[in-house]
C-alpha cells in the first residue's frame, strides 16, 4: 500500500484509490499496455513509486512507459506527475473504462490468489487453483510468444517451491513435486529457447528430482525428452541420443506420448551424426509406438506435456533433411507437418514447430533445386515477429541458409540468404538483455 499523508501526484493519488501495492500496480500498467498496443514494458514497483513520489530527480518516463501509464490510468502522464490538489472533484473517480476495471480486478484476483496459496493448511482448493494455473501454461507455452508467460512461469514456480519448503500432507506434497517438476521443464524449455543450453540443463536437473520425489514415470521420461532436445539444438547428439535411451524405459511403464518423443528426438540426433540406419530405424519405432499410447495425466494437461502427431510429423522431415539424398521423403512429411500446423486454432498449434516445418520443407525444395519454392516455404517464417524468434527457429532458418551454399548461385538464393541473415540479426534473446 502507498505512503500514508497527502499524495504528491495524482498518480500516487489514484494508485491509493484503488488500494494497490507499487507492485501491483507496476503490474497493471505492463498488463493493461501490452493489451492496448502490445507495448513492451518494464517497470518495477519502486520505480513506479519513486515516480509517483516525484523523485524522479528530472528525468520523464521514457515514450513507451508514458502511453503504457496513461492507458492504465486514462490521464495525460503531465497531469499524472502533476502535483495532487485536493478537494478537485474532477481527480479521482475510479477507473474510466471497462478494459481498466477489468485489469484492476486481475490484481485483486493475483492479490486473493496469493492469500488462499499463503494458508498454512494448503487446501484441495488451493491446490487445484495452482495445477490449473500450471496446466494453462503447459498449454499457452508452445503457442504464445515467451515474454507473455515467463513472468507467471517464474511466479508459480516460485509459489510451489514455497510450499514445498512447509510441511504438507503427503499426497500434497506429491502433487506439488509434479508440479514442480512440470514448471521445471517449462522453464529448462525457456532457457533453450533463449539460447542458454547450460541454464536449460540445470532447469531440467531439478525438474527431474521434483520427478523422483513425485515417483512419476511419465516425467521422468517427458524431462529426457526435454534434455534430448536442448542437446540436439546445442549440436551435442550424443547426449541426446543418451537422454533420448535413458527416458524410455520410464516412457515404456508410463505408455504416454514420450513413448514417441523419445525416438523421434533419437532420430533427430542420429541424422545429425549423419547415421542414416539408426535414424530410420528410431523413425520407424516412434510410428509404431503411436499404436500403443495411452495417454497418461501429464499428457491431458496438453501443450508442450504431450507429443502430438503434427510434432511426429515434423521430428520426423527435421531428421530426414540431415540425410544426403532424401528430399522427396523429406518433403512429405515436411508438408504433412507443415498442413498439421496449419490452423492456429487446433489446440496442438505450436508456433516453433510450425516454423521448423517450414524450414524442413525449405531444405528439402532446395535439394530439389526448387528455390522459389523454398522461398514459399519459408517467408511465414521470416514473417515472424522478434518475440518469437526462439533458438530452435533461428537454428531451423540458418539450416536453410547453409542449404543455399550447397547449390548453384542465383539471385533468388542470394536474396533468401540476406533476408535470414537480416531475420537472425534480432532473435528473442536479444530482447531479454
């Protein structure tokens, strides 16, 4: 809550009226902007409060965190800083629309949600309050850019580490450690999309202890698969083939989906070391381990939990595009997956691999000498915005690249080549920084 005495600004004047922390309300001026225009913002509590305060010893808010503070707060930032005058009837009020008040009681939301997990006795609704948060974000992650979810990753991350760290009845307790365990992989998958493979592996250690104390196959064998992948991206694949072998034993008594992940991403590695056997082969095995699925409670949270057959389809054309002369097989199931991906409403939607279909089936037209076609292939991808320029991506598109240098010059090639270049200048990475 704000300082008690008479406010400085109207800004510290209106944040008391809606009884907020600096906190808070940071928080509503970074939600409410990136619902009006997107705006990227960051701005801390004690920033905010310095600036209400008119401690700013000078210095205005920079552009974007002036609009961001006069759509939260329906003001002009001159009249926001301007010093309180009370008694003006025309100051307070409330909120002025309905996206405001709809955003001021996403706070008391957060604020009601943090009493109820705080209790002492963490009930079973507090506990379904938290899988439910968690199996929202398994589902958002593989389709929202990552600055939209990685704050709420972090929070609940942290909100369930703390209540590990009370004593809890133990079935608690073991749904908390799978919950743990499940934001664990989320997060080792953040640090491997924002290309830090050693923070991804660490991430994805404690996620596979929380694993062990939850006794849960299924986990077990989805964190290999998780470090199969940051291994493959990180060029080392024989780790990944040796998380891809480890987890399926765990994969094989869970029957889930990473009965295919796993073969699929040891496919993957294989084609990388340019072991052509071996990766049919491990192909061939993730097919036929889709007859025998069933699906187990990791898998019904969806997302990035399960191994849908548009992922099969495209693990598959990625690992076949690392083989010599395999473009015609390549191509077809480049462009199953890339036609799998291709309703952004399907609730197996993943904005990565879609794009890596489409870089697959780039490769694969290139091989084929079909330039403009892999010019078609790839400009959905080009097209994508900075917020979802995520490792694997900016990897997929330099495979295209290198591809080019495997052909004849033209200009067509020539001007692909720039724009990936041009494309890889600002991967997402460079915008956490």
């Amino acid at each position: 809550m704000a300082e008690l005495g008479q406010p400085r600004t109207l800004l510290e004047a209106l944040v008391r009226e809606r009884q907020l922390s600096w906190d808070e309300a940071a928080d509503l001026v970074v939600r409410t902007a990136r619902k009006q225009e997107d705006i990227s913002v960051s701005l801390s509590g004690r920033h905010l409060g310095r600036l209400a305060r008119n401690e700013r010893s000078g210095a205005w808010p920079n552009p974007a965190t002036r609009r961001a503070l006069q759509y939260t707060f329906d003001r002009p930032v001159d009249e926001l800083l301007a010093p309180y005058v009370p008694g003006d009837p025309t100051i307070l009020g409330g909120p002025k629309s309905g996206t405001q008040a709809s955003e001021v009681l996403t706070v008391a939301a957060d604020r009601a949600r943090r009493f109820m997990v705080s209790l002492q006795t963490l009930s079973d609704e507090s506990l379904q309050l938290i899988h439910d948060e968690v199996r929202d974000l398994v589902r958002a992650y593989p389709a929202r850019p990552l600055p939209e979810i990685l704050g709420h990753l972090v929070s609940d991350q942290q909100t369930v580490f703390s209540l590990l760290e009370r004593p809890q009845r133990p079935a608690h307790a073991r749904q908390l450690y799978f919950l743990s365990a499940v934001l664990g992989g989320l997060l080792a998958k953040a640090s491997h999309d924002l290309a830090d493979p050693h923070a991804a592996l660490s991430q994805s250690r404690t996620a596979w202890l929380c694993a062990e104390q939850a006794d849960h196959d299924g986990l077990r064998a989805w964190i290999s698969g998780l470090q199969s992948l940051i291994c493959y991206w990180a060029r080392r694949p024989h780790d990944s083939i040796r998380y891809a072998q480890r987890g399926d034993a765990y994969a094989q008594r869970a029957s889930s989906t990473a009965m295919v992940w796993l073969p699929a991403s040891e496919a993957r590695a294989w084609a990388l070391l340019g072991n052509e056997e071996q990766a049919r082969e491990a192909i061939d095995r993730a097919e036929r381990a889709r007859d025998q699925v069933h699906p187990d409670e990791l898998d019904e949270m969806g997302g990035i939990a399960t191994f849908a057959r548009p992922r099969q389809l495209y693990f598959a054309a990625d690992a076949l595009v690392w083989l010599p002369d395999e473009s015609s097989e390549a191509e077809d199931y480049a462009r199953q997956a890339v036609e799998a991906y291709s309703n952004p409403a399907d609730p197996h939607w993943a904005f990565g691999d879609a794009a890596g279909s489409h870089a697959a089936l780039a490769i694969a037209r290139i091989r084929r000498g079909e330039v403009d076609g892999a010019v078609e292939a790839l400009t959905p991808v080009l097209d994508l915005p900075a917020e979802q320029r995520i490792n694997g991506i900016i990897h997929s598109v330099d495979r295209v690249h290198r591809a080019l240098n495997q052909i004849p010059a033209s200009t067509t090639a020539r001007e692909l080549q720039e724009r990936i270049e041009s494309y890889a200048l600002t991967p997402i990475r460079a915008l956490t920084r």
